[in-house]
C-alpha cells in the first residue's frame, strides 16, 4: 500500500533556529501533499496544500514565512520552521495523495522549542 | 464540504463489535464519507470509505443510511490495539489538477477496555 515516510520524529531545538521536516511518499507519486499540526489533545489543523512545482497554499492565519513549504519533486515536501519559538512546539503532521481518492499520512514530528 | 458530527467518546469491551455512528445530514450526492483513526502521537491511519453501498475490509464494515445522512463504523472483534480517535470526514473527489484536503474535526475517542 501507500507508504509516506516522515523524518525526524522528534526534534528539539533552541528558540530563534529554525528546523527542517521531511515527507516523503515512498511508493507512488505524491501529486498534491498537505501539512498539519496538531496540538495536545485537540484535532488536526491544516496548515497549507502544496502540489509539485507549485507556491504552497497556505491555510488562514499561518504565516508563509515562517512556515517555508517546498514541494520540488513527486516524491518529497518539506517544511521548515524559521525562527522557532516554543509557541511552535506541536505535532506536525504531512499527508500525500496520488488521486484524491486515498490519503496516506507520515508518522508526524514531535517538534519541542526550548 | 459536508459537517459531520460524532459523539467525542465511547467505550467497547475486547472482543465485542464497536460501532461508531457519525451524522453528516448536509453531504451532498458527490460527497464521499471517510473514515481515519489516530492512535496516540501517531498519523492518522485510513480505515475505509464509501459513497453509498455498504463497504467492508479487513478492518472494518462502513454502513451508510440510505438518505446518506448518517453512517456506521464498525470494527467487528475490537481489541486493545483498536483504542484511538476515529475521525469521520466527508469530501468530494476532485479529479485532476490538484485535490483538496482533508477537514479534521474532533472524532470519537474509542477505548476498548479489557
């Protein structure tokens, strides 16, 4: 089946870096591929819908540039966080689709802001 | 896309069949009802989805009315492992060019309980 890996699945860094999350879709090709993120005991939020070759679309209230998506291949997005603060402490989550007819999530990155 | 509502917990004893009602009276003829479950700090994991036949995997059953206005999950053996927030979801497929994402709300926490 669909197999989305996600990396890391932890990291903490210190406030003011800036940290870099991987997905990728490892058995088909991700056409459109979205981010979220997920604090603790609430429901998934999504963040932006990013297709191949294209400007990420970014959901109301996330700041584009703090939250740099790139989605340069089929097969890979990534997410960087620029200039973390412990506010951005959450569970970031990626999802792919190939068709729109199932999507495959990663595994998600604990992100910890000291 | 279509609101759905479920109730935020349940409880199933292992062993027994663990039905998950979701309400979504305003889905429209085009619309798809989706079900994921997210076990703690994990991403979401696809369960099934219908339109508006019944449909049954090796996880589980998805039974939807025929007004469409409501649907049944049903995990048929529920074992400890089956403990996690079940989402219903309700979207239509978009084909080609880029496909649209996947609105999360609370879900129901199920715990199976030994």
């Amino acid at each position: 089946g669909a197999v989305v890996s996600q990396h890391p699945s932890r990291v903490i860094c210190k406030s003011g870096t800036s940290v870099k999350i991987e997905c990728r879709s490892l058995d088909f090709q991700a056409t459109t591929m979205f981010w979220y993120r997920q604090f603790p005991k609430q429901s998934l939020m999504l963040m932006a819908t990013s297709n191949e070759g294209s400007k990420a679309t970014y959901e109301q209230g996330v700041e584009k540039d703090k939250f740099l998506i790139n989605h340069a291949s089929l097969t890979l997005s990534t997410l960087t966080v620029t200039s973390a603060h412990p506010e951005d402490s959450s569970f970031y989550i990626c999802s792919a689709t190939e068709t729109g007819r199932r999507y495959t999530f990663g595994s998600g990155t604990r992100l910890t802001v000291v | 896309d279509a609101k759905t509502t479920q109730p935020p917990s349940m409880d199933c004893a292992e062993g027994r069949a663990a039905n998950l009602p979701c309400n979504h009276s305003t889905i429209s003829g085009n619309e798809y009802v989706y079900w994921y479950r997210q076990i703690h700090s994990q991403g979401p994991q696809y369960i099934i989805h219908g339109l508006k036949n019944n449909e049954t995997n090796e996880m589980a059953s998805l039974i939807i009315t025929e007004d469409r206005k409501s649907s049944t999950l049903i995990l048929p053996h529920a074992t400890l492992r089956d403990t996690a927030v079940y989402y219903c979801i309700v979207r239509a497929l978009l084909y080609g060019g880029s496909q649209g994402n996947l609105i999360f709300g609370k879900g129901t926490k199920l715990s199976v309980k030994p």
